[in-house]
C-alpha cells in the first residue's frame, strides 16, 4: 500500500477509539405519528399500527378521539 493511505476502518478507529458501525443505533421502521422507531425502543401495537410508547397520548387524541381530563 502506498505511505499516507491507509482503511477507512482504521481511519474511524485512529479518529474516534473505535468503528462507527459499534455503537449506531439500528433503524426499525416508522411509527403510525411518523417518528422514526429505533432497536430497543418501547412501542405499542394496537390494531396493526405501532406507536412508539412517547406518543401514546398524542395517538389516543388524534386517532382515536380520547380526552383526557381530571375526575372531579
């Protein structure tokens, strides 16, 4: 190989400490609110759409008309 040129393995590794791919974070998919879903996150599926457990609420309202209030 010809000084100055090296992988670009070796590169990531010289730069950061290790590879990239090591610690990204894998894609899932998308839930039903449009967020994207990574490996690991909490979801929920309710009638065949998957939400992501954080956008519970907003689907109860948007989608399915709940209102949330306080018993009094």
């Amino acid at each position: 190989m010809p000084l100055g040129i090296e992988h670009p393995m070796v590169t990531e590794i010289n730069q950061l400490g290790y590879p990239k791919d090591v610690f990204q974070e894998k894609h899932w998919g998308v839930d039903i609110m449009g967020d994207e879903v990574m490996e690991g996150d909490s979801i929920i599926e309710i009638n065949g759409e998957i939400i992501l457990e954080s956008n519970l609420e907003d689907y109860l309202i948007e989608h399915l008309g709940a209102k949330f209030t306080l018993a009094t």
